[in-house]
C-alpha cells in the first residue's frame, strides 16, 4: 500500500488547478529540512492503512491519508484545500499506477497552527484500491 501516497500526489500535480496554487509544493510525510518552505504549501501522510474482508477472503486494501494546507492567509488555506478536496472528492479511476481507485473525503477542519505559526486547513482522504 506504499504506493498510494506517491500515486496521490501525482494525481494531485496533474491538476493545473491545484499547480495553480501550490505548484509542486506537496510533500509526502514532511518538508525536507534542507528546503526553505515557500507558503502554501500541503503536506500528506498516511493515517491508516486496512483492507475490507468478506466471508471469502480480502477485498480491497485501503488508506486513509490525511493532508494539511498551510499558508500565511486563512482564506488562501481554504481556498488550497477546498481546491485539492475537490479534485478528489467522489473520483473514480486511475490515479498515477494505480487503475481502479475510489476517493471520498471526509473530515475538514483547521485553524491557525501554533507549531508552524501558519493556518492550516486538513481534510482526510479515504483511497480504496479495487483490484
């Protein structure tokens, strides 16, 4: 399952709306420390990984990734995230490697980030992979 953060985020640059906005400024995990962070910037991990089982045996694997917008604006977190959750919410398809996946998006919030001193907005994203 190691391969949905990385598929994610190729999906995510793929989308000039998103680019637009953050351009390539979307890390797995965390910053690089050697990096200077330029603002706004998102950054995912991965919060759960499980797979669905049936009577007859596993189903699909699936990952619930969270992903934090930080920026020096509240309005432009929102707006970076309400973009990016947009992009995904309800997708069905191919998201880099992967050929069948589903994307729902549930559980949005934020406020301002005392360890960054930025506003940050979350939203998690649960990815089934179907086969």
């Amino acid at each position: 399952m190691a391969e949905i953060e990385p598929n994610l985020r190729t999906y995510f640059l793929a989308q000039s709306s998103v680019t637009d906005l953050i351009s390539t400024r979307l890390y797995v995990d965390r910053i690089d420390p050697s990096i200077e962070p330029t603002y706004p910037l998102a950054i995912m991990q991965t919060i759960i990984e499980n797979t669905d089982y049936a009577h007859d045996g596993e189903l699909m694997p699936r990952a619930l990734i969270q992903v934090d917008v930080f920026s020096d604006d509240k309005s432009e977190s929102v707006t970076t995230a309400t973009t990016m959750r947009d992009e995904v919410s309800g997708y069905s398809g191919a998201i880099g490697s992967l050929s069948n996946v589903t994307i729902f998006v549930s559980n949005i919030r934020g406020g301002w980030d005392t360890g960054t001193q930025r506003f940050r907005r979350m939203f998690d994203v649960d990815v089934r992979v179907n086969g």
